[in-house]
C-alpha cells in the first residue's frame, strides 16, 4: 500500500519532458514497460492503473530489481 502511494506521488511530479521507468519485484521481476516511456497523460494513466493492480506476493528479489532497472 505505501509503494503504491509513492509511486503515485512520483507520478504525479512529472512533467511532460520527463521519462519513466517500473520496476516492481517480489519473487520475480517486472516491469511496466520495457523500456522507459514519456511522461505522457496516457502512459501516467496505465502507469497509475499498473500501480493499482500490484499485490505484494513471494520474497524480495532486489538484486534482481536493480540489475533490470541498471540494465537500460
């Protein structure tokens, strides 16, 4: 509940210059998009709606987070 929060609290500062990336972990790893996307109203939207269908779920694979969010 209080990643989703914060994620909606980042997304909420973006600008339209700006790009983002998800990546969310717990056993595996995921993300929103491949890659980083622009901070469009449509893209805050999905990411918004990505953000609302999280579950907490299995362990924390973090080593797993960083090395996909480092690997752009």
């Amino acid at each position: 509940t209080q990643a989703r929060a914060a994620g909606r609290q980042l997304l909420a500062t973006l600008s339209p210059r700006d790009r983002f990336r998800i990546v969310d972990f717990s056993s595996d790893v995921r993300t929103f998009r491949d890659d980083f996307v622009s901070a469009t109203p449509e893209n805050i939207e999905e990411a918004e709606e990505y953000l609302r269908r999280l579950r907490a779920q299995g362990s924390m694979n973090i080593s797993g987070a960083l090395a996909e969010a480092l690997s752009v």
